[in-house]
C-alpha cells in the first residue's frame, strides 16, 4: 500500500484553496470557459469573504443586480450570439401532448372550396438547386408546375406569398447574420431575364437578401403572367415579391384592397391571405409552411374561424397535416389568447431562449399562468412577465422579482452562474425585443402592421451590418462593483497598472500577489 506524506496533501489542499478562492472572487471576470461552475455554499461565500478579510465591504445582493459577464449568460452565448432554442418542440405540445394524432392524409370532404396558401420562400427552400434546371427560366416553369398542378375540382384558389426584405432595421438580420457566417461569401446575381444561368453554387446566391428579393420578384411576375390563362372558376394570388410592398396581384385582375398589406414576412402575409379567402366563402384552408411560428399564429387567428383549417407540413412523400382548429378548441382560451407572447419571450428566430430552460419546461408555467403573459405583444406592463420566469426558474418566492431569485440562488450554491435567471436590467431588455415580435405576430390579421422602428424599444442598437442587440444597461462586474476586483500584479504591485492601485482597493488573497509584502499604496 503506498504511503501518503501529509506534508504534500496539506500543500495540495493550500494551492486548490487558494485556486478556489481565486477563481470565486474572480468569478466576474468571465474567462475563455463558458461553463462557469460554483462548487459548494462555502466556497460561494469566499467571494464576500476574501474581500471583506483585505477591509472592503462586500453586499453580494447589489453585486448579483449586474451580470456576471459582459453578456448575460442566462440568454448568451460568451461570443453575445443569441441562445437558440428547439422551436418543433412546440408542435408535440400542441398536438401529441393534447391527445391529438396528426394525420399522414387529408380527411375526404366533398364539395369543400378549398384555398391553398403558399409560403414561396418555403418552397424556394424546399427545392434548391434543381438538377434538371440551367436557366432561371428552367427554375420558374418547375416552381410554376409544383404551384399551378395543386388545382383541382375542389381547390380554386391558391396564394403564394414571400418575404420582404426591408433593409438594415429588420430584427431578421440578427438571424441572417448568423446563417450567412456559415456560408463562404455571398455571389449577387441579377435576375433581367429569363435565359440567366443558375449558379453554380446556389447556397452562395440564395444567402444575399437582394438576390432573394430579384428572384421572388421574377417568381411573382411568371406567376401572373401564367394565371393568365387559368380557367375562369381559378384564381392565383400572389403578394411580397414586388417591389412596392403593398402590391397584391390576381389572375383575375381584380382590386384587392384588403391583402394589400406592409408586412415584411410571408409567415404574417399566410394569416392575412387565410382570414381573406374564408371571408370570401372558402370552407377549407390548406397552409403549407413548415414554420412553428406559423402554426401557433393559425392556432391564435384561424381555430375559432367557421372553416376547416389545416398546415401541411413534411416531405411530398411524407405529408403532415395538423388540424388547427380542433388543436385551438383543445387548448385553454387564455392559452391560445397568449400563445405568441409565450413564443416570443421564450425563444424564437429573434429572442433569446433561456440556458437550460427550453420550450417544454417552459409549457408547463405557461399552462398554469398563461395569464401572466396577457402583456407581451399587447404593451403591457412587464411585472408579470419577470413572475412567469421566476416561476420556471423554481424561484421560492416568483413575486419578488429576478434580482431576489438570483441572490437566493447564489446562497445555496447548487448552480452554475449561467443557470441563473437574468438580471432584471437584462430580462427588461429582453421583454422589450419579445413584446416587440409577439406584436408584429398579433397584427397578422391586418394589413397594415403598426409597430415603429425596434430602435425605439431599446432592446436594439444600430450597427455597423444591421441592428444588434442590447443585452444590458448596467455595467458587468466587476466594472459596476470595485470591491472584486483583484489584479494579476507579480512584482508586489509597484508597477501604476495595479488595478486595486487604480480603483482605491487594498489587495487580497485573490491578487496574484497574495497580499503578502504588496506595495500598492492603497494598503499601506
């Protein structure tokens, strides 16, 4: 058996204490790690305690007010990337969590008028760089063959919808930004006429919102163009893809005051197009879209409508069809009432999820106290918010706000700091740019969508390539609070860089100097 000197156990235990108490009290200057992890309640304690030793007065409760880094890791990533989240998760709790089967046919219904809405980018998506397609031409006549061979007996109307793109001040850049990192660099290619080549790379061309925007419009114009000749008892409708965002065309050359709408996204044009054609006496509502925010937008305007509503979703080979309006009946009205608050405060493809809490913990808050998110999206008032996610954050007391949970948090020492809930600086912040998306959502149903620019919410700030995100007000510790700060001085800090010299502090234990012979004027 070998044998242990205790002279070298006790000099192990005095470095790991001394690593320890360092890393605590330095907990606030964030290092490349990202997971940052407390070990125990005592050692949680040192922080407070190494610095109150050296004679300087530390309240843990005012320090935990500032984040811990200079993004909150609670909705960020270290490199201030938004947190993602698994927005399909939504669909099984809409749906299989309800008891409701999703069905791989279309239930037979005869003599329904049926309306077909398409999402066009969708489709563009979908089908990529065809390999039987040379020309932009090629491209147009498939896109034109899946669109137009959808008539039939019942279906007499079909809508095809596409995204705006709106410039440097949509809240979408954040999210394109972060898909085009992924790509090598963007080809711009003008779409003037037909016989144009594809490219040869088309994820390269496709990434460019301008080539997008060239090619919707190509879309749009073909698509009238070609409805021309549709039989009297079909119309097409198309509306995005032009260059003034208000013009709505039909095959039917018809005025169409109400689909001429402002909106930016083809998933709140769908909505508008949807409630259009029911009030114009179409019974059965097909959507196709593989879009979660779509779905729950349909569940939230379409599920009380007299029609039966359905989204398609899936492969050609693997239909999904999820029935909207017995999934709207199943679901608590509150709940369907606040759904998109609850979508946006929670994560989608422009706000932050929360580390650790994804859609599913989330739900379960949300069933209890769908209440409390009667403001997001609405103006309303954020006080309930921050109770919603102190609740599914466990706090003991959800009433007493972020700050408190955190602080509670902290004392029992079983969590690592991203764990934390935010702030309430940041989680205000990040209420703003949630009320921000559920209230574009909640005017879906209009034409003109009325929200300002997201500048004014100050959860964004202009940037250099488009807006980008305010995550916090108040300085990170240890900026807001000198009393942590340690410096990294090994010449006994004669040298004037000595950040306790600088900030009026006396060195401790934490400092690289360990306090022990320091010359830092402050401590003599």
């Amino acid at each position: 058996m070998a044998t242990v000197n205790p002279v070298a156990v006790l000099k192990r235990k005095r470095e790991s204490d001394q690593n320890i108490d360092h890393k605590l009290c330095l907990i606030c200057q964030i290092t490349k790690t990202e997971k940052l992890k407390v070990a125990s309640d005592e050692g949680k304690k040192r922080v407070r305690d190494v610095a109150a030793q050296a004679g300087r007065n530390v309240e843990m409760e005012e320090i935990l007010k500032h984040e811990l880094s200079p993004v909150p890791l609670s909705l960020s990533k270290l490199n201030g990337e938004m947190n993602s989240v698994i927005k399909a998760d939504l669909l099984d709790l809409v749906t299989i969590d309800q008891g409701i089967e999703i069905s791989s046919t279309l239930p037979e219904t005869q003599g329904a008028k049926t309306c077909i809405l398409i999402d066009g980018h969708a489709l563009i998506q979908a089908l990529g760089k065809p390999s039987n397609c040379r020309t932009f031409d090629d491209y147009a006549n498939l896109f034109l063959k899946i669109v137009f061979r959808k008539f039939n007996g019942s279906v007499k109307r079909i809508d095809v919808v596409f995204d705006r793109y709106i410039g440097n001040e949509s809240i979408k850049t954040v999210t394109r930004g972060k898909r085009a990192g992924k790509t090598k660099r963007p080809i711009r290619k003008v779409i003037d006429i037909g016989t144009v080549p594809l490219p040869q790379v088309w994820a390269q061309f496709i990434m460019l919102d301008e080539n997008k925007a060239n090619l919707a419009l190509f879309l749009s114009q073909r698509i009238i163009e070609n409805g021309a000749n549709l039989e009297q008892m079909y119309e097409i409708i198309t509306a995005g893809g032009f260059e003034e965002p208000h013009i709505t065309k039909s095959s039917r050359e018809v005025n169409m005051p109400l689909l001429q709408a402002d909106h930016e996204e083809a998933d709140t044009r769908l909505i508008l197009h949807a409630v259009n054609a029911v009030a114009n006496g179409y019974t059965r509502i097909l959507v196709e879209c593989r879009d979660t925010d779509v779905i729950l937008m349909m569940i939230h305007f379409l599920g009380h409508l007299q029609a039966e509503i359905w989204m398609v979703s899936g492969t050609a080979k693997q239909r999904k069809y999820y029935p909207i309006s017995e999934i709207s009946r199943k679901l608590p009205k509150s709940v369907v009432d606040n759904i998109l608050g609850f979508h946006a405060l929670t994560g989608c493809d422009t706000t932050s999820s929360f580390t650790g809490h994804g859609k599913k913990t989330c739900w379960k808050v949300f069933l209890e106290h769908p209440q409390l998110l009667d403001g997001v999206g609405r103006d309303g008032p954020t006080a309930q918010s921050e109770e919603f996610v102190c609740r599914f954050y466990g706090a003991t007391n959800p009433l007493a706000g972020v700050d408190k949970a955190r602080h509670v948090m902290f004392q029992k020492g079983k969590k690592a700091v991203e764990m934390f809930p935010p702030t309430k600086d940041a989680l205000e912040l990040h209420l703003s740019r949630a009320n921000y998306q559920a209230k574009i959502w909640l005017q879906a149903n209009i034409p003109q969508i009325k929200i300002g620019s997201p500048l004014d919410t100050g959860g964004w700030k202009k940037g250099s390539d488009g807006i980008e995100i305010v995550w916090c007000h108040l300085p990170a510790v240890p900026n807001a609070c000198i009393e942590l700060v340690s410096c990294g001085c090994t010449t006994k800090c004669k040298m004037a860089s000595c950040k306790c010299n600088k900030s009026g502090q006396i060195c401790t234990p934490a400092c690289a100097c360990n306090a022990d012979n320091c010359r830092n004027p402050a401590g003599l």
